[in-house]
C-alpha cells in the first residue's frame, strides 16, 4: 500500500513543535541552528507520529474513499449539461461525466466536487519548503493536498497523486474543522494548500480556510494560478500568502509542456496584488525549455512593472522527472544567470531554490545590501529584522512577519 504521507515528511518532535516561535528578531545560537538543521534535515514519514485526533485516531487511508460536496461554480446548459465556471478550462460536461481536473462530476445536471474532506497527503512542512521566504520564517505549515489537478505538466514532482482519480489514492477523511484542530495542535502558524493544484479542492480549501483564519492562523497557497476572477477574488477573503508558479514566459512552453496557459496565470497575479494578498512567484528554470535568458529578462520586467520591484520571485533547480526524464539536472550557472537577469532587471528579492547552501537562498536588504536573513535549505540561521524592517537600516521588507 502506497502511504501518502511519505513524500517530503518531516520529522515532528518536540523540539520543531512550534518551531520558530522563539526564534523571530533575533540570532540563533550556534547549538540553536545546528540542532534545527539536525531536526529538519532528517526525514521521518508524519504518519508514523501523526497521532490524530480522538476521532479519527484508529483510521486508515482508505482507497476510494470519496467525499463529495456541490460546486457553486457552474452553469447549467440544458439538457443534463453543465459548464464548470471553476478555472479558465470552462469544462463543458455531459451528464455522468467528469471535467479535465478528474475530480469534478456531473450528476444528474448538478457539479459536484469529489475531493471534499479526503486528502490524500497531509504533512507537516518548514515554511520555507512551500516555497515562501517572506512568510513566518522558521515555522511550519500543516500542508495539504487531495488527487487531480488542472494542468498536465511533463514536470511535475507530485505526478502520482495531481494526475490520479480520487479513486485511485489512499485518502483520509478529514472534515475542515478537524484540519484546523490538528494544525494547531501540530504548532503549524498556518495551513499550506499545495503539491498539487489548490484550485482543484476549491470547495474544500475555503471551508478549511474559514476555520484557519477563526484559529488566527495563515492560510498559503502555492498554485498554477489558473482559476477564474470571480472564484479567485471569493478565495482572498480567506488567503494570507500565494506562491504562483509563472513555469514560463511563452503561451508555446504553456500549451506544449503543461497543457494550459500563460495569460490567465498573469491575470490571477495582478488580481491577488490587488487583493492585497503576499505574493511571491517561483520559476521552475528547465534546460532547453525555458532557459532563454532574454525571455526570463522579459519576465522579470512584466514581474517589476505589473506587481512591483518588491515581489520575490524563486529560481529553483529543475531535477529530471516524470516524462521529462531525458533532460539534466539545471546547472547552477544557469540559475545564477537568471538571477542576475532578475536583479538587473530591478526585482529586490531574486532567491535561487534547490540548491542547498547557496548565497541565493539569503535575503538581502535591497537599501543597504546586507544579509537580513540566512537559510540552509529549509532552515533558518540568522535573522535581522525588527518588526518588519531590516535591522540595520530600517527599510520595511515586504511579507508577513511575526
Ligand atoms: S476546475 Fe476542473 S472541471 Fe472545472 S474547468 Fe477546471 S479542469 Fe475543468
């Protein structure tokens, strides 16, 4: 039996319970950094230690548990079929059929979500990992997903759960309040709906959310950013923090590599600043395909003028998988390029992701160009910053900080 929690786990012991609440505006001691990178840095699956609550502690994920919920985002076209309004695809969908995202169904003339309180993975993550690196800095996030998603990148890390039916995975049941109970019990400072696409469990991410944000925690997203205006703006009612993939900068890498497209991703990044939601965007850098260093430039200039110089934006290292398998491994070079590009371009917060270690993981202080924050790959070293501001010169860097 395939276990959903063991991707990406993280070890949950005392000490990272609640990790990072002493460790905001302040250094860490040496013994304090070496023991988080000790912690962090081993990985031990959740569901050996993941001790759910009295209800649901004698349960086991369950393949083909399906939970279902009605959509409030589609249209009925007569005759027993509908169009689902959820995301730029606008899925036009016969009676007993499913739309592109394989978890949304049409029965009897009515949409329904199949993937409403069945996740299929649910881990306790460093902030850091989502990727978000202005938001809490060494905390952690109660991350999770559910099957399906709305693009079919040749790329993608979580292929065995975004492109399965919710039949096919091992999934827990999980009702939006007992999300909440467990993160907080769990010391997470905020719920992370990730590794697939979020838009996907749209029902189910909005109900959790309601009850995170009555729990005082964050609620962060990392998604491709193809949903529609109207679902988007409803969703920032509850959202604290988005990370959206911008993968390239052509609709041809969009069509060709992930079967969607780039203009509605731009469109859903201009809203969410509008919204006043933080934003931090990762481009996942894939030799030959979108390493054009003049297309990356155009990028970064779109990033500057539309969303702001403030925006930070992650380089990360591509690493052959899934039907990409025939390419190397990004070479670093690359990535320092990209950043040069994206610093000459006049981003403030350029970060190279994937690649532990490096200089590009720190945040510097665009004004007097000191290091503010240092990281080793998930964790956190030093730390200056003062409520918000650098402590050396007082600029206000962009984020949500404790
Ligand atoms: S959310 Fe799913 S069903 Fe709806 S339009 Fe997008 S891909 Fe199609």
């Amino acid at each position: 039996m395939r276990d959903p929690f063991t991707n990406h786990s993280f070890l949950v012991t005392k000490e990272n319970k609640g990790r990072g609440k002493n460790v905001s505006n302040r250094h860490l001691t040496r013994r304090e950094f070496l023991k988080l990178c000790g912690t962090g840095c081993c990985a031990l699956s959740v569901a050996q230690l993941f001790g759910l609550p009295n209800t649901l502690r004698a349960q086991r994920p369950q393949k083909g548990l399906i939970k279902t919920k009605l959509s409030p985002y589609f249209t009925s076209l007569g005759g027993g079929r509908i169009q689902c309004e959820l995301c730029p695809r606008r899925c036009l969908v016969p009676k007993g059929e499913r739309g592109f995202c394989r978890v949304r169904e049409n029965r009897d003339g009515q949409y329904y979500s199949l993937v409403y309180g069945n996740p299929c993975a649910i881990h306790l993550d460093p902030i850091e990992k989502k990727p978000f690196f202005h938001v809490l800095p060494a905390t952690t996030s109660f991350s999770i997903a559910t099957a399906g998603c709305n693009f079919r990148c040749k790329f993608c890390q979580n292929w065995e759960i975004s492109q399965a039916f919710p039949e096919d995975v091992y999934n827990y049941e999980v009702p939006p309040e007992i999300m909440v109970t467990k993160a907080k019990e769990m010391g997470a400072h905020s719920v992370a709906y990730t590794y697939v696409e979020p838009v996907i469990f749209y029902e189910y991410m909005v109900d959790i959310g309601y009850f995170v944000k009555k729990a005082g925690l964050l609620n962060v997203m990392h998604s491709n950013g193809f949903i529609n205006p109207d679902p988007l703006r409803d969703l920032c009612k509850v959202l604290d923090a988005a990370n959206i993939d911008l993968k390239g900068f052509t609709e041809k890498f969009y069509r060709e590599l992930c079967d969607g497209e780039l203009n509605p991703v731009l469109e859903t990044l201009k809203t969410l600043k509008q919204e006043k939601i933080h934003v931090e965007i990762t481009n996942l850098v894939i030799p030959t395909k979108n390493d054009d260093m003049a297309v990356v430039k155009t990028m970064c200039l779109w990033v500057n003028k539309e969303l702001g110089a403030d925006t930070p934006i992650h380089f990360s290292r591509f690493y052959p998988l899934y039907k990409l398998r025939n390419l190397p491994p990004t070479p670093v070079s690359t990535l320092e390029k990209a950043r040069a590009v994206a610093l000459s371009s006049g981003l403030e917060y350029v970060y190279i992701g994937n690649v532990p270690g490096h200089e590009g993981e720190n945040t510097f202080c665009p004004r007097c160009k000191k290091m503010i924050i240092q990281r080793i790959g998930y964790m956190i070293g030093e730390m200056h910053l003062e409520k918000g501001k650098c402590a050396y010169c007082g600029k206000p860097i962009p984020g949500i900080w404790m």
